[in-house]
C-alpha cells in the first residue's frame, strides 16, 4: 500500500493543478414546454439572468418568439400586439437579451428597457427624406406627422438643418436633428416629447435617491497572504471605504449632465442622491436595478491531505542485546509515472467509474501491464472518485487529513482561512558592557512572531449563465523543520552559539519549511481540483561503531552500522467550489455540513469503542 500510494503522490506532483486540462463533460440543454416547440432551447442557471439561448426559427411569429424567451429568462417583456411579423433565424449559445435584440433587429423592431425593469419590444415608424437647408421646426413636425409622436417645440428652438436620413428609427432621427443644433429632447409622463434648449433644462431637474442594497464600497479589510512567491497587488495600495474608492459612484458621475445635475453619496447608510433631468435620472435608475443584485455566493471546501513514504538502506554487523548480529536491507521510494493499471493496486479502483469499480482491476483486461492512464486524469475529480482517494488515503496509515477547512465566499470577492498557531522568538546580540566586556542582549527578532500552519486564500468567478467558477487559489504550508530536542532548543528550532569570551551564550531559532501554490483553476459547481507537487525529501544518515575497531579500512565493517533513511512528504490539497444563488441553499450547504460532522463523530464514538456501538 505505501507504494502505491507514492505513485499516486508522485503523479499529482507532476499535474499540479489540471483542472483546466480534463474538461467536464457539457450538459444537454434543457429543453420543454412551448420554448421546445418554438425551437428556443435554453440552458438556465436559477437565481441568474444570464440564460443563454439557443434558437432554430423558421418563419416564425415574433411575437410567439419573444413570449418563449421571456418563459426561458424569467424576464418581464411586453411586445407591441399590432406587431404581426414572421422571423427566420439560426443562433447558438448566446445571451437572452443579446438573442432578443437579434430576433426583434429580425423584424426591423427596436428593443426598449423601461422603469421597474420592464423590457418592450416596438416596431417605431421608419423615415426616409432629405432637407437641404430646412427650418429645423419643420424637420421635426415632419417628424411628427411620420411617427404619430407627441412633439412639444420649444419657441427658443431655432435655426436651419441639412438631412439626407434613410431607414432610420423616428426616435433616432429627432435625437439626430435637435443635437445637430445644440437642444435637447426631455421626454415627460405619458409620452410627451418636449424640445429646448439645455439652458431650459434647469426648470425640470428631479431629484431622487437610491438605496444600494447589496452594492458597497470596498472594504477597509482585506485578506492578505504573506509570501516570496506571490505578488500581492494590494500591498502597497492604502485601502479607503469612501466613495473615493467606489467605481459604481464613479461610473455613474459621467452620466451627470455637466453644469446641471448632483450626484452624492452618503457612505453610512449607502443611499445615492442623483439630481438631473429626468432621462438621466431614469438612466441612471436602469443602472442600477441591473448592478445592485444579490451576488452569488460559492462554498468552497478544502482538504490538506499529507501522505509520507520512508524507505530504510540498513547494512552493518552490530552488537545488541541477543548478541551480534549481521544486517542488510535495501529501500526506495518509488515514483515511477504513469501508473502501472492493472497490478492490482488502489489506482485501479480509483481510475474506475462512480460505483469504485476498476476497468483495469481485472489483470486480464491488462495482460502485459502496458496500459496506462495519463497522469491528468487526476487534474479534476468528481464526487466519487474524491471520496474513493480520500477513503483511500485514510486507510494507510502514513496518510492524514492534516485541515479541512470551509469558507463561503462572495462572487469576485476575496476570501482567506488560516489554521495554526503563532511563535515568537528572540534574536541575540552583543555589546560593550558599562565595565567594558562584551555583554549578551536578547530581544525579541524584528521578523517576531512566525505563522506555521495551513492557509488558503481564492478568489472566485462564477461564469455568467453557467455553473462553473474560475478560482484564483492558493494554498500555503508552513511548518517548523529544525532539529532541536531539548530544552534550550525545542522542536522545530535549531540551537546557534552566538558572542564570544565571557560574552557567550546560546539561542534558539526557528527554522520554517514553507510550500506554496498559486495557481488559477476552472471548475464545475461540485467538481473538485487536486493540486499536488509539494513535497519535501528528508534524508539522515546514522552510523554507530566501535571505537577504534570501527576505523579500520574494510574490515571496519565488521564493526559499525549505518543507517540511511529517506522520508518523501507530500501535500496534496483538495478543493472543490459549490455555487450558492439563494439562501435556501446557503442552508442546505450548512445542514449538510453539519450532516457530514455528525456521521463523523458517530464513526470516532463506533471506533473508540472497538468496533461495538453503544446503546
């Protein structure tokens, strides 16, 4: 079993993270009701409007299409009922509100998004004419009359326009001809479109608040892995709160009309104060019923796994109790790669289907031993087969679950856990004495106190419309690796003699064994990524002899033992993200793990009872 589980070591060493290397198998789109019978197939995550689409129309109405993709988006969409066109069209995988614009540009009809986040479709009057030097008063009643709109013009509304317009919108012809001339188009209830100049717009500024529910600045907190290996882009940045700091409050302040309209923040209850005309104020209220959404969350759920291999070359004639005896014992770590399947170890079970039953078990399936997996297999794991290799794992008995932590994280939003303990040591230093000697200082070290222990830190991206995460992760170890045993140097530190003369001493120092990972995974919800490669070689030599008989060249053999031991150790670190859209689900997330701690006190009660339960 040691072996083989070497091998397994030994290939997650060599595939570090393959998440990205073994794709998951694509899910059918889900299909049914009328969507199915329109041609329009979606595949819909719940909670998120980022279904995706995918359309076979032949001469089809617009108005069944569009009432089949509202069922698909959960959206509110209102279609104009004098529209009567038939829509032909061939699209594959594309965003709901990207497919809507397609169908309805299909059938020459624009998509408009109004207040409360109802989305209509119109088929607005087309215009085809030409002006060469006309009263732009004119133009616009022109307009008018095409459209059936109602045209308020203001009477500061003057001068001449030049128009060569073909197949234009209506709506789209007015905004090009007011602005030609430097006016502006205020569009009021019911409808009503008034033309004046900016100056005007003063008398119809509205004012109105938002409150960000979900929507905040950036925090003054920020989780932080200390390492050489990893850039931390957020170190020499000075964190601030304020709306300084926040890019929904300067996105939104380009949109304020210069001169004219305010925006404010008040960062203690989170409510934004717009003051503007009313288009923008409305544009504005669009913006942020599509940003100030309830984020995503992902629980992501972490094994340190360590798994050790020692191997022992013991050769030598030593005395003992029994009188003297002769030894000779040969070792070796193996690491051979690929795996060798169907010699009938644990990795035929585990590259196996989800009921843990090997193809290469059989040595008949696998005669001459020349079929092989490659190593990537073990880039990402299901559920299954995660809990097969953990079962496995714990059967042998150099094999540990050292930590496993949980933490649920926000969409886009950094995340850390840290499990160990701080240790804080001196540093030792000399200097002239008032009596004129060399005198010992010892003062606690500038670096005081070091972290060992497990930490991980991820960020994770859940793919719009899907059920996958991309997770910036990494996983770091630190441990103390010194050889003191004894009381002025504990284990895990090293004991260094520091001054000289009567100005001597001795102090203790720890030594840390650090390994890291960083790396950038993507994965499907409940998939799970191994990361693998760090490990450490630890090698002693021990030799006892007798003294003088021990030194003598060749036949000192006869009188001395040697012992060479050789120690590989292993990290090996699971990690597998589960997106979370709801609070119901952050509640079964939790009876689950509280499921999952229960089942494992039981099994600790069963086994520390040998094997009997109580009653």
């Amino acid at each position: 079993m040691q072996a083989r589980i070497t091998k397994f070591v030994g290939a997650l060493a060599m595939a570090g993270s393959l998440a990205l290397a073994v794709p998951a198998q694509e899910q059918p789109p889900q299909q049914g009701g009328q969507g199915e019978e329109q041609g329009v197939n979606s595949v819909t995550q719940e909670g998120d409007r980022g279904s995706r689409l995918t359309l076979r129309l032949r001469d089809r109405m617009l108005r069944d299409i569009v009432q089949s993709i509202r069922r698909k988006a959960g959206v509110n969409i209102v279609i104009d009922q004098a529209i009567e066109d038939r829509v032909t069209i061939d699209l594959d995988d594309v965003e709901w509100r990207r497919a809507l614009e397609l169908v309805a540009e299909a059938a020459g009809c624009v998509v408009i998004e109004e207040q409360g986040g109802i989305i209509k479709v119109e088929k607005p009057a087309r215009v085809f004419f030409s002006f060469e030097n006309a009263d732009v008063q004119k133009v616009i009643d022109t307009i008018a009359k095409i459209s059936g709109a109602n045209i308020v013009v203001g009477p500061d509304v003057q001068g001449t326009v030049t128009l060569r317009l073909r197949n234009i919108p209506w709506r789209d012809a007015l905004d090009a001809t007011v602005k030609t001339l430097g006016y502006v188009v205020v569009e009021e209830e019911r409808g009503i479109l008034r033309v004046v100049p900016p100056s005007n717009m003063r008398e119809d500024l509205v004012t109105r608040e938002f409150q960000l529910r979900y929507v905040r600045p950036p925090s003054a907190y920020m989780p932080y892995l200390q390492s050489e290996y990893v850039q931390y882009v957020y170190s020499n940045q000075k964190l601030n709160p304020k709306e300084d700091n926040f890019t929904l409050i300067t996105a939104l302040q380009s949109l304020i009309t210069p001169e004219i309209g305010q925006l404010q923040y008040h960062a203690e209850q989170n409510l934004l104060f717009v003051k503007d005309t009313k288009p923008v104020v409305e544009q504005i209220a669009r913006i942020i019923e599509k940003i100030d959404i309830e984020p995503a969350q992902v629980f992501i759920d972490v094994k340190f796994v360590t798994t050790s291999n020692s191997d022992v070359l013991d050769v030598g004639i030593s005395p003992g109790a029994d009188g003297w005896t002769a030894s000779i014992g040969l070792g070796q770590i193996p690491h051979r790669l690929p795996f060798e399947l169907g010699a009938g170890g644990w990795d035929d079970q585990l590259i196996a289907n989800d009921d843990g039953e090997g193809p290469f078990a059989d040595e008949n399936r696998n005669p001459t031993g020349d079929t092989t997996m490659p190593d990537v297999v073990f880039g990402a794991l299901n559920f299954q087969q995660v809990s097969a290799a953990l079962r496995l794992l714990k059967k042998d008995s150099s094999s540990e679950i050292a930590q496993a932590p949980k933490l649920i994280a926000l969409d886009h939003q950094m995340a850390t856990i840290f499990v160990g303990e701080t240790i804080r040591y001196a540093q030792a230093r000399s200097e002239a004495g008032q009596a004129g000697g060399l005198q010992l200082v010892v003062e606690e070290a500038p670096n005081s106190p070091v972290s060992t222990g497990f930490q991980l830190l991820v960020v994770p991206h859940i793919v719009p419309g899907t059920d996958k995460v991309i997770m910036d992760v990494i996983p770091k170890s630190e441990a103390l690796s010194g050889t003191g045993s004894s009381s002025l140097a504990p284990a895990g530190f090293d004991l260094y003699t520091v001054g000289a003369g009567t100005g001597d001493g001795s102090i203790a120092l720890p030594r840390i064994a650090s390994s890291t990972i960083a790396t950038k995974v993507l994965l499907r919800s409940g998939q799970t990524a191994v990361l693998g490669g760090l490990v450490t070689d630890t090698d002693t030599l021990t030799e006892t002899r007798l003294p003088f008989l021990g030194d003598i060249p060749v036949l000192g053999w006869l009188f001395k033992n040697r012992n060479v031991s050789k120690t590989k150790r292993t990290l090996i670190v699971f990690v597998r993200p589960d997106v979370i859209r709801s609070p119901e689900q952050v509640e079964e997330t939790r009876n689950a793990i509280l499921r999952e701690r229960s089942a494992q006190l039981q099994r600790a009660e069963f086994e520390a009872l040998g094997g009997t339960r109580s009653r």
